[in-house]
C-alpha cells in the first residue's frame, strides 16, 4: 500500500472506529461519576447501596471490555494497538508537519467534555 492509502486507513480507523470506542468509554466514566455524586450527595442512600453496588460492577465490566477492544492485536481488528504497531512501522509518516496541524483545541475540547460531566 502506498504512503497516502496507509494514512487514509489510519484515518478511517480513528474517525470510524477508535474515536467512537473511546467516547463510549468517556462517556461511560462521566455517567458513572455523576451518578455517584449523586448518590453520596443525596443523603438518601446508605454508604453501602445495592444499586450503586451493581452500578460499580457493570462499569467496571463494561470499561474493561471496552479497553480490551483497543487493546485487541487479532488481524482483522481495528485496536488502538494495531494503530500504533503500524505508525511503529511506519514511523516516516508521521511528520511534524503533520502533527502541529492537528487541532488539539478541538481534542482538549473533546475530553473536557467528558471530564466535566
């Protein structure tokens, strides 16, 4: 594959699947944390709910399911991992030119989105 087919898969990776796996799982994180302010902040709910409790635990299933996808190396899947592996192989792609085009404002904008709730 030439250098301008490698970059437009790395791009159909990240805008098609990997940026979507990780909003779900920022997304999961900030209801999570929401919930439990709201929870400990109602005075309503003994310390040691049941709902919360379970809420805990599906969280946790769910976050860890979700970084196992991005961390997936099989040879069929867009992962986080695969991404990286072929940018490690690839490294003459990635120029600073590049990467000082970016838009990080918009990427900070991203996440303190799901920072904030």
């Amino acid at each position: 594959m030439n250098k301008s087919g490698i970059i437009n898969k790395w791009k159909r990776w990240v805008e098609n699947d990997l940026r979507a796996e990780i909003e779900y799982l920022l997304e999961l994180k900030a209801i999570y944390t929401t919930l439990g302010k709201n929870f400990k902040n109602s005075g309503k709910f003994p310390e040691k709910n049941i709902l919360y409790r379970y809420l805990g635990m599906v969280h946790s299933a769910a976050i860890s399911t979700g970084i196992y996808r991005l961390i997936d190396v099989g040879p069929d899947v867009v992962s986080l991992v695969s991404l990286l592996n072929e940018v490690k192989n690839n490294p003459q792609l990635i120029s600073r030119r590049t990467y000082t085009h970016l838009n990080l404002n918009n990427m900070n904008n991203f996440v303190r989105k799901y920072e904030e709730g």
